[in-house]
C-alpha cells in the first residue's frame, strides 16, 4: 500500500476519534475506522477525489451512526457537529461532511450511492470491511453485542429491506440471515473497478464459509 503524508487536520482527527472510539466493542471500533481510513486511500490513489476529504469521511464515518446512540435519530449528527466543532473544521465543511456520510450509509433496499467521488470512494472502503474474514468477523462481534441470535433455520431472510426496518430492527433478524440481508449484496452496490476487484476473493470467502457453516449446523460433517 502506497505512503501517505495526511495533512495537519487529518491527523488531529485520528487522534480524536481514536479516543473516541476506545471500548468500543460491536465491530465499528478505532480498528473498524483505521482500516476504512488505509483503504479510502489506497482506493483514492487509484480512482482519485480530494485525499483530505476522503480521510476525514473515513475518519468521521461511524462517529454519529444512530446504532451507537441507541437508535436516536437526531443525537448522531449532534454528536458529529460536536466533534467537528472541537477539531475546528469550518461550518461549510461540516454540512458538506455531514450530507455524504448520511449518503454513504447502507439502508437496506433504500441505499445510495454517494453523490461525489470522495464519497464513492469512502463508501466503498467501508463496505469491503463487512466482506471476507474480518467482515464476518464483525457481523458475529456485533449480534453478540445487540443480542441477535445465531441462527435459526426456520427464520429465512428479509428479501425486502427498507432503511427504517434495516436500522430499527437488527435484532429482530439473525446474524446469519444478515449475510442475505445485507453482506453478499454489498459487491453489486460498490461504485469503483478497484474496489469490485478486491471484493472477488473476500465475496468467495464469505460464501464459502456460509456453505461450511451451514454444513455443520445441519450435521452433514459426520
């Protein structure tokens, strides 16, 4: 992956957000956020886009998500502008930033795809995290942490998904129905030819557990 030099601003908010996000523990911590932020910039190295907003898209993205506030739709953006505020990132910059991260959410069938490049970009580097072995890592970390149960054979994925139902009623599914749901839909919904390259073998490896996972649970191993 190629070196970069971020930029003073850049660095400030790393460092804010990393304090931030200390304990965080449902999948969407600093680790979540740091590997977002390298790969926002090694996709920006091949695709383009202003590198400064990219890294603080990459940086803020989880900052205000609704699931770290307990669903409130309004406390997110608040505790966003607040942090903004704090690290002296100009009013104009803050609707800008505020309007693509709301864009680059994924809200089930209700999902879009960024307005900008940065965005584009950003979106992308966020959703190769929920594929491969770390992405079903996380999905696992993080129904643990809402209370969402395993699996259960009777309960078959929610083809329709709305954003309300996908934000609102996360535990009402199961986390292997959320691979349906939402992982093994996010190749099609990746806007950058260098990002659908890198999704190929983590879309394999996802799928391939899928078919072992369902393999043992049925007991056809023994």
């Amino acid at each position: 992956m190629a070196t970069f030099t971020s930029s003073e601003l850049v660095k400030k908010t790393a460092s804010y957000v990393r304090l931030k996000q200390l304990g965080e523990h449902t999948g969407h911590d600093w680790f979540h956020t740091e590997r977002v932020w390298n790969m926002a910039r090694f996709l920006q190295s091949k695709e383009g886009g202003d590198i400064e907003t990219i890294e603080l898209l990459a940086l803020l993205h989880d900052v205000g998500d609704t699931k770290n506030y307990e669903f409130e739709k309004q406390k997110g953006p608040l505790v966003l502008r607040g942090m903004m505020d704090i690290l002296d990132i100009s009013k104009e910059r803050h609707n800008q930033l505020i309007k693509i991260i709301e864009e680059m959410k994924f809200r089930g069938d209700d999902t879009v795809s960024p307005s900008i490049i940065e965005g584009k970009i950003v979106q992308d580097a966020d959703f190769l995290d929920s594929l491969g072995a770390v992405g079903t890592a996380r999905i696992f970390a993080t129904g643990g942490s809402i209370g969402r149960i395993l699996h259960n054979p009777k309960q078959k994925p929610r083809h329709k998904l709305v954003g309300e139902d996908y934000i609102y009623r996360k535990q009402a599914g199961t986390s292997v129905n959320y691979f349906y749901e939402k992982i093994l839909k996010l190749p099609k919904m990746l806007n950058t030819v260098t990002a659908q390259n890198i999704a190929k073998q983590r879309t394999k490896f996802t799928e391939d557990f899928l078919a072992e996972f369902l393999k043992e649970w049925e007991g056809e191993k023994l």
